[in-house]
C-alpha cells in the first residue's frame, strides 16, 4: 500500500491553485492553466462522458492516477466553497450525483456531518480527528488499494511535513502563476527525506515523481 499524490498540476515558480478561490473559480484565477494537460486527454473527457482527447504520455500519465487507488483523502476546500459548521447538506461536492473517486473519500474538516453516499460508489466520510486519523481511516477503507491524498495544496503540505507521503506525481506546467497556493514554500524537502525519483516529458506537461526515501 502507497500513500500517494497523483496528477496534481504545479506551476514552474511552485504554485499549485490561484489567488481568489471561490464558486466560479474553484481553482483560483488562473488555475485551469494548471490542468490543461489533463483537460485535453483521453482520460479526463470519458470521465465527463466526452468522445475524443488525446491519447499520448498526459493521457497515460493521468489513467495512472486512478489505477489501484482504494481510498481518497480531501482538504475540505477540495470538497467546496461551504465555510464553517455546515449550515444544511445541500451542497454535496463539485461534481453532481456521481463524482469520478468510485472509492470512500475522506473529507478534513473541523466541523461533522453524517456520510454522504453518492452514485456510483463514492461515499464522502467527514473526519474531524485530523489528517493522521483520516489517513488511518482510509487505509483501513483502502484494503490492498492505494490512498491517494487528492489535494488541495494545504492538505497535501500536511502530510508532507508528517512525512506520510510515499510518492508524488508532479504534473510541472511551463507557466508562472506569481500568486496562489505555493506548494514549496517553507518545506525542506531533502530534509524531509524526498527526492526526485523519474522525470517524464510529456506533450503538455512534464511529469516528475517524487519517492521518500527509504
């Protein structure tokens, strides 16, 4: 079993999300240039139902993501734009009836709410104990599967100062953001024990993995 970060875009000066979040710019403005390599494979258009994509190295990068993941664990951003103790359970996360995990999610927030069970086999399981006991939780749920820690960049940094992530895969945009949700700042990844692993070029995106050590 892997803890691990898949797929998640990183701009070349380090930012991962864009400056002003909210409902109409989920990932902040200028985010979306994040995820263009993934936006325009094969992969990302069958989950939204689409024909066509393209089928190179993103593409492949991108179903690797998906492929052994048992578990998901979510920042609460990840799940939406609802601050504070839930004021009702309406809003049930970006993505409709049927969200893309197929796999328990385990959601990090400070305030509970009941499970939340969608289509096609996601179930949304809030954990307010903190990131150690979701990672507990959704490793039991995982069973031989991987836990894929999905984001956003708070949550991910977390679990990198705990040095609980096993591997990560980059996706480095050739853009500057200037101003977001900067991935690196403040972390001594060598001395937290990380290291770049492999470097695959793709068509928009070149792909970097990152293993701890031992």
């Amino acid at each position: 079993m892997k803890v691990a970060v898949l797929s998640f875009g990183v701009s070349l000066d380090g930012f991962s999300a864009g400056p002003m979040q909210d409902l109409q710019n989920p990932l902040g403005r200028g985010g979306p240039e994040l995820f263009e390599w993934f936006f325009n494979s094969r992969m990302w258009r069958r989950m939204h139902g689409l024909d066509g994509g393209e089928t190179g190295i993103d593409n492949q990068m991108a179903e690797r993501g998906f492929v052994g993941v048992g578990a998901w664990i979510l920042g609460r951003n990840m799940f939406g734009p609802v601050r504070g103790p839930w004021p009702d359970e309406n809003w049930k996360g970006w993505w409709g009836d049927e969200p893309p995990y197929h796999t328990p999610v385990f959601v990090l927030t400070h305030h509970p709410r009941p499970l939340l069970t969608m289509k096609g086999g996601t179930e949304f399981r809030f954990v307010t104990e903190g990131i150690e006991a979701a990672l507990e939780q959704a490793k039991a749920a995982a069973g031989s599967g991987d836990v894929r820690i999905g984001g956003g960049v708070a949550t991910i940094r977390q679990y990198l100062q705990a040095r609980l992530i096993d591997e990560m895969h980059l996706a480095l945009r050739p853009v500057f953001m200037s101003a977001g949700e900067n991935l690196w700042h403040g972390l001594d990844m060598r001395g937290l024990g990380y290291e770049c692993a492999e470097v695959i070029p793709g068509e928009r995106a070149t792909h970097v993995i990152v293993r701890r050590r031992g």
